[in-house]
C-alpha cells in the first residue's frame, strides 16, 4: 500500500488509526470522515505528500501538532467534532487553501489561523466565537469567510480590509451595527439569503434601525449609507 495516493476510510466505525498511517508514503488525499475517532497518531506527519485531509464527523477534541509537518497539506476539514484550539504548527502549513473548522466548541479563532496567509476559504460557522481578532485582516488572500451561528456581536474595522472576499457570512449573531467601511469590501455583489449564494449574509441579527431598512434595500443603498456614517466621523 506505499503507492496508494488516495484513500477513503470513511463511514467505517473506525475508533482509532494506527501509527502504521506513516506507511503511505504517497498519500495525497486521507478521508476518514464519519468515524469514531478520539485521537490521530503523531506519526500523521510523517505524510510529507499529503495535501487532502477529511477528519469531519469524529470525536476529536485536539489534533496532534505534528499535521503543522505536512508542508504540502492544501485542504483541511475538521468539522463536527468537539476541538476548541489548534497548534501553533499549523502556522506553518503555507500551502493551505481551504480550512473548515465548523461545528466544534471553538470560543477564540487559534491564532495559528491568521499565520496561514494563503488561505481563500475558512469555515468557523457553529461554534462558540464571541469575537473576531483583529489579525484576520492578515488573511488578505480570503474569498469566503463563514463564521455564522456564534456569539459575536461586533464586526470589527479589520474584516473591511479583506478586500477579496465574495462570500461574508455573519448570520445567527449578536451584531448591531456593521463597520462604516464595509463599502471596501467591493466583491460582495449582493444582501445573500441562500447559505450557497456569494454576498454578504447578515439578516439574522439584531442590527438596529435605520440599518435593517437599509439592509433590505440592498448593497447600494447600504453601502451608501455607511460612507455618509464615515464621512461624518
């Protein structure tokens, strides 16, 4: 099995993987989603090909900090299951494009995250966040940022810097008021409603008037209405 690049493990009742995993030289693509899996083996980073790996759907509480070693490493999935931090390795994944955390008890964003500057896609939808770190607006490389059904009840100045972003989604929080300088974020073409659509998704949140007329109106209208809050200020 040295030569195997893709394997798919999932759905399998699996409680645990062997350290033997440091066998598969080759592997590329790793899925063992939808397993029972408590802990992964140190030796996971001894996979310098890997660049795919799905955990999501598992018991994991934290990952061994020698994934950091997986160099090559361009997508991770760890949705749906109950980690509240990351290693500080993972600063070192410089390949990493797409990062779901989603669904675990996550209260602070890991600032290993805003280390990973190539990052275009990160999911942190359903957990516990109550705020969003200033650091994110080193994430310039972001087109879609989900971080609805949290606690966060202000957007912070830092996320109108990110100013490749198509897809904001902020849903299910405690937020009032939206930054003045939103209207930065030019690649947000429209007030979203589907969860799949790209825009800017904030209806579902206590926003005080006059922004939800606003809101409903549409981008331009809000966007407009932030530039005169800015230029007042």
């Amino acid at each position: 099995m040295k030569s195997i690049e893709k394997l798919n493990l999932s759905q399998n009742h699996l409680s645990k993987v062997p350290p033997a995993v440091a066998k598969l030289e080759q592997i590329v693509v790793l899925n063992l989603c939808g397993n029972r899996i408590v802990h992964l083996p140190r030796e996971i980073g001894l996979l310098r090909n890997l660049k795919v790996l799905f955990v999501n759907m598992n018991y994991l509480c934290e990952m061994p900090e020698e994934v950091g070693l997986c160099r090559k490493l361009e997508v991770l999935s760890l949705s749906h299951n109950f980690i509240t931090q990351l290693p500080s390795t993972y600063g070192d994944l410089s390949k990493l494009r797409k990062l779901n955390l989603s669904n675990n008890w996550i209260v602070n964003i890991p600032a290993c995250v805003f280390q990973i500057k190539t990052l275009d896609f990160l999911h942190l939808g359903s957990n516990k966040i109550e705020s969003i770190s200033d650091s994110i607006k080193y994430l310039e490389c972001l087109r879609i940022l989900i971080i609805d059904d949290n606690n966060i009840s202000v957007l912070p100045r830092a996320v109108c810097l990110l100013t490749s972003l198509e897809l904001l989604n902020v849903d299910y929080n405690n937020i009032q008021a939206l930054p003045s300088d939103l209207f930065l974020l030019t690649n947000l073409r429209r007030i979203a409603w589907n969860p799949l659509d790209k825009g800017l998704h904030v209806i579902n949140n206590p926003l005080v008037k006059p922004l939800t007329d606003y809101v409903d109106g549409g981008l331009d209208i809000l966007f407009s209405y932030l530039k005169d809050i800015k230029n007042l200020n």
